[in-house]
C-alpha cells in the first residue's frame, strides 16, 4: 500500500496464478481504510516473532513432511 490506495490479498498479478492458485485482490482508494490496514499490518510485524534459520532447519522430519504434503494439498484447501 501507498499513501493513497491500499491492495488487500494476493498479489501475484498473473493469470497463472488467477487461474491455478484462486489468487484476488480488493484494490480500495479511501485513506481511512488505508490507515486501518497499515495499523492492523504494522500490528502484526510487533506481535510477530523472527524465526532463526538454525532452529527452523532443524525442525523434525515428521513436521517437515507433514508440511510437504499440505502444500501439495494447498490450491484444494
């Protein structure tokens, strides 16, 4: 987002993406949305935790499996 329009969704602007992965995007013009969703994304970012390379590498087998496989499952989720 910007200081005039504010982009809510998945943003991969390509029809690949539009047609394989159900991709849409709200694309709003009004400065109060706006603000409200810069507040909600910068709340995220202070609640969120950074995640350390290390420890995600090392991260059993079974959860990374368990991952691999609900990726695959993912565009039917």
């Amino acid at each position: 987002m910007d200081g005039d329009i504010a982009l809510f969704g998945t943003v991969n602007l390509d029809m690949r993406s539009f047609w394989l992965n159900f991709e849409v995007t709200l694309f709003v013009y009004d400065p109060n949305f706006r603000a409200r969703l810069r507040k909600l994304q910068q709340r995220y970012i202070e609640e969120s935790d950074l995640i350390d390379l290390q420890v995600w590498q090392k991260r059993p087998a079974r959860t990374r499996f368990i991952e691999n496989v609900a990726q695959l499952f993912s565009p039917l989720l």
